[in-house]
C-alpha cells in the first residue's frame, strides 16, 4: 500500500537519518531539502528512495560527513571548487550559492566543482536563481552509461542539463533534461513493472536494439556492452549525433574543465570525483526584470494557447508537471511505496533511529 | 557539372557583389567570410547559394546595409546590442567580438542581440572565441517552423545551438545543431533529390507522419498546419520535449531577452528582428590553459579509440567532419553545382558586376 507522507516530517526524518553518519545539521537539513524536493516534485527516482546511497556512502568512507570544501580559483564571476568528496548535495548548494553571488556583484557568475559526489536532481541548483531574477544552469556528469553515435558500448554518463529562467505571473521555465533518451532510472521502472521498453532506448553491441529491461540493467551493470542512446536516437538519422554532442559537452564542462574524472574514469565504486557546472545570470543585465517577466508571461500563454494535436488539450511548458506535483504534494503528501518505506525502515534500524514515518 | 572554386575569389566575388548595395568594403568582407567559411565547412545550404538572400535584402531595405549597431547597456561582463536591422553576420560578428572583450576583462562575456537578421552558420561566432583559449556559445532564433510537443503547428524555429571548446593537438570540439531533429535546409535536399523523408522528421497537423519533401515544404510556407519535430521526436517517449525544451530556450534567451520577436511573431516577409545570444568564458578561470587542452586531448583520443558499433571504423567528434571539409576545399576548392553557379551569374548581371568565378 502506498502511504502518503508529508514533506515537513520526511525532511525531519532524513536530518536524523544523515546526522547518524556525522553530518552536521545543517548539511543534513540540506541533504533533506533537496531529497525531498525531488519527491515533492514528483521525480521520486532522485528522492527518498535514495537516501540508503548518501548513508552508505558516508558510512563506506566514498562521501566525506565533513568535507573541507574550498574555493582553489577565483575570479570577479568565477569560482573553481573543489568538494573534497563530500555530499554532492552539500558542495552544489554552496557552488551554486557562490555562481549568484558573483552574478549578483558583476552580472555573471560561473562555477565549476570537482571531487564531488551525486547530487541529485539538476533542477534543485538552477532553480536557486529564480528568486533573484537570475536565469540557474546546472549541469553533471555521471557514471558512464551512454553510447557515442558509432561506439559500441557507453562513455560518458546520462549528463542532465538544467535550465531556469524566471517569469512574471506565469510559472518559470525549468528544463530538466538527461541528454540520452532515457534517464537510467526509466529501466528500473520498465523491469519493474515487467514491460518492455521501446525500441530507440537502449541498445546491445553499438546497435542491436535492446527491448528487454533486465538486459538492459545488466549492461548497466557492465556485464555486456551497449548502452543508453544519446537523445535523436541511433545513428544520425534522427540526430544521435545531437544528443552524444550535449552529453559530450557536459561531461567536456564537469569533467575536464574543473579536472574532475570524465566518461569511463568515473566509478562509483573507489571514489567518484563527479564534476559539476553551475551558471547564474541577471536578466536586468538586458532589460528591466519587469519587462523580461511580462515578455516571458506573454510567450508562455501564446504557446499554451496554440492549436493542439489531436488528442491532446494541453502543451506544457517546461517544469510545469513538476510544480503541479509539488502543489498537489505540499498538500496530499509524498506518496511512498511499500518497497521504499521497508528500506528506509530497515536503514533506519541500522542507524538506531526511531522510524516514524 | 560541379565546379570548383577556390575560397579566395569566391570571397573576393561576395565583397564586389555586397559593395553593389551599399555595404561598406569590411561589413562586405565579414559577410563574405561568414558565408564561404559555411562553404568551406560543408555546409553548404548556408554558403554563397545563399547571397541572393542578402543582396536582395539591402535591396528591399529588410537589411540596412549601414546600420548603426549600438551597445543599449553594458556591464563589466554583458552587453546588449541593436543590431538597427543590419546585416546579421555583420552584427552577430561585432558582438560575439564585444563577448570576447568582455572576457578577457572579466573572464565571462554575455552578448544579447535584437534588430539583427539571419546570422548563417552558428560555429562561425562560438569558433571566435577559440583561439583566446576561451569556451563560445552562439545561438539565434529563427522563423516559426518546429512544432512544441503535443501542438499542432510550429511556434518556433530551428534554433541552432553552437558551442565551440578549445584542445591541444586534437582539433577543438565544435557543437553546432539545429535543436530541430533536421534543419530546414534537409526537406529542399530531399525534395531536390526526388526522396521520401524517414518517419519523425516532420508532421503534418500536430502527428501525421509527412514523408514527402514537397507536403513539407507546403507546410513550411503556411499552406498547410504542420511542423519539423524537436530533436527526439514526436511525443515524449523519445524525448521530444527535451529537443522542445532546448529549442524554446534558444527563443527565450535570443528573443524575449533582448527584446527580439520570438515565436510566430518572427516574419521574414516584413521585418526580421532576430534575436541571438553569445558567449564567452576563459578556460584559464578554472585550470590553467594547457593543463586543459592537454586533458581535452586525452579524453578525445581515449573516445575516438573506443570500440566501434558493427559497421563502423569511426566515432567522430562534433566539428571534426567540418574541419576535414575545410582543409579539403582550402586545397582542392568548394564545389558550386549549376545551379548555383547560374544563380551567382544571373545575380551578378543584375547587379552589373561582371562574373568571373
């Protein structure tokens, strides 16, 4: 059965959870923000169903409770981090905190991270500018699962791009994209529910299509090759060759550029050395924010109001399912499966914390 | 029969012909090396086939030939620009420059554009910032032609996404794509061709598959309700929200921000004001520079050396295909079909310049 928890004491559940493994509370409280943001907007494949991985990983030594995170390089827009293998959550919050607040002083502010770790959903990060009318990018690499156009097995990581730019009384843009076709948790969900997947998901050897999750996860696994395909697709046909270039450029940006690991260097299981990027920018920098948010609220109701395909009666913009789900949320609460609740009962125990929830 | 020209007389014939409307020698020399570097890098639906374009533009006054481009505000690190309906390479040239300048001060430049017109390819202005050893990222907007997910008809354009990223001795990567699963130039190719397009490429009403070139080009002249899809296609099963996504972005930072038209508001018959975004970001702000190029080679070759999908000897590197065309065509010169060529010829007559390539 699912129970319905609410957003306040699930947060009050994962600061004690992340307090046991010597995170202090207010590392914790963050780790729990942006936990429980993603489920609140209904991504529950980044929320509480992955607390277990942050415990474990504080507890196995991969992710430092309390990292020394410094600023190696700084510039009157830039700043270069390093996370000293702490919570990826915890490093991003300060990395983005730092990209709006070298904006806020000079207009721009970029920030590139390494040694890091998971941190969670994209969106969280690039979200943080809106409230001063600052357009967020957050961008990371991840754990090598996705073929080149033309290679035979995966390089480089489902890399999400995250976009956020404000509106007026409209609900902001909020692209949170993986750059392959699927993010990895998609095969989680088809193996689960024992369907198959579409062909132009996954693929075995380069290009043989893998239709079954179970092979899919296995290849995951590294026990075949193969890979997700980049979004467009197999080959060029249908722009593959689009998406491997996106995935590419973030793992270029997170990777390279904050001499972070890159494509096959990175591996959860020694020390993951994730990379990340954050930007944030004025929009006053081009016009009044007064003008830009009428603008934006002007697009957004002329595209929602366009013709629609058969079938369908509505055109979303991006990050509107998601504040959706976060209103309904806030209010109903998270829904939890069983298989959920039992791990973080189970961890709990382990941690010798009440469970309560 | 093809004929092949060498980039230097074609420039030379592109210089005569812009002066013949009033262009200043330099403005006509910018145009010239904008649109044989399309030719040079193969590109060519956005070489000197297309001069008529901006001969006749400064003809009808759609293009001013002697704009005055002018800063509107300025920061340490951004500026936006009035094109005053210029030429579109003349001032997305001028800009990217103004994005550069801003860097080497700052180590971030962000250019906005409004009033401008069509810019030819996008790499031309992101590969500027390469030899400053910086990171360029160049975007516009275009007309109306690419359906969001779940609508009927288009509401924005193509929207190209470039982003150019220096290496040491591998060549840089250059990312330039149409955030459409095909640019436009693709359905005049296949038309010309006599072929059936694959499946996904356009729709016809907001689903049904068009496969004739010759339904989407009605489409494209508004005789018919239809789009070319978003990158990852119709629905949201392959992603097609993600290519939305991107492609909405590119229409909100190049036009609602700088105060350009977006979206069906975008009329190449009355007045263009296009909209473009631009980039510039110092590698050196987070590693010093030949720590990175050194790096960058790394991970190129350890890509391009990965075992290959059946049928394939090759994984290739955004822009690699395109510096290969170039090196070739400086040598062996750019192929003109007849079509062209007559077109160049019948041009020249018009204009009263004697034809000589």
């Amino acid at each position: 059965m699912v129970k319905r928890v609410m957003a306040g004491p699930l947060k009050d559940f994962v600061v004690r959870m992340m307090t046991t493994v010597d995170v202090s509370a207010e590392d914790a409280a963050t780790v729990a923000d942006v936990l429980v943001a993603a489920d609140l907007r209904g991504i529950d494949s980044h929320g509480v169903a992955r607390l277990r991985r942050y415990v474990e990983g504080c507890k196995t030594g991969l992710m430092k409770p309390r990292p020394n995170i410094r600023i190696e390089h700084e510039g009157p827009c830039s700043a270069a981090l390093d996370g000293d293998s702490g919570l990826g959550k915890v490093i991003s919050r300060k990395a983005m905190g730092i990209a709006i607040a070298k904006a806020q002083a000079s207009g721009v502010g970029v920030v590139s991270v390494r040694n890091s770790n998971h941190y969670g959903i994209a969106a969280y990060y690039s979200m943080m500018a809106l409230e001063h009318d600052m357009i967020g990018l957050s961008m990371t690499n991840a754990r090598a699962r996705v073929a080149p156009t033309f290679a035979r097995t995966g390089f480089y990581g489902t890399n999400p791009i995250s976009v956020a730019i404000p509106a007026g009384e409209e609900r902001p843009y909020v692209l949170d994209m993986a750059t392959s076709v699927v993010p990895e948790g998609k095969l989680e969900v088809y193996n689960r529910l024992g369907k198959s997947m579409p062909e132009g998901w996954v693929v075995l050897e380069g290009d043989q299509p893998c239709l079954e999750p179970a092979q899919g996860l296995a290849m995951l696994r590294g026990e075949r090759m193969g890979g997700i395909l980049p979004l467009g697709g197999l080959g060029e046909s249908h722009g593959g060759h689009k998406g491997y270039g996106l995935g590419l450029m973030v793992d270029i940006l997170c990777g390279v550029m904050s001499g972070a690991n890159w494509g096959p260097k990175i591996n959860t299981v020694t020390s993951n050395n994730l990379g990340h990027f954050f930007a944030a920018m004025r929009v006053d920098l081009f016009q009044p924010v007064a003008e830009f948010k009428a603008e934006m609220d002007t697009m957004l109701r002329t595209l929602k109001a366009m013709p629609k395909a058969d079938g369908h009666d509505r055109i979303f913009v991006h990050g509107e399912k998601e504040y959706e789900a976060h209103d309904r949320r806030s209010v109903e609460g998270i829904p939890l499966n069983p298989r959920v609740l039992d791990d973080l009962a189970k961890l709990a125990n382990e941690q010798g914390v009440a469970f309560d929830l």
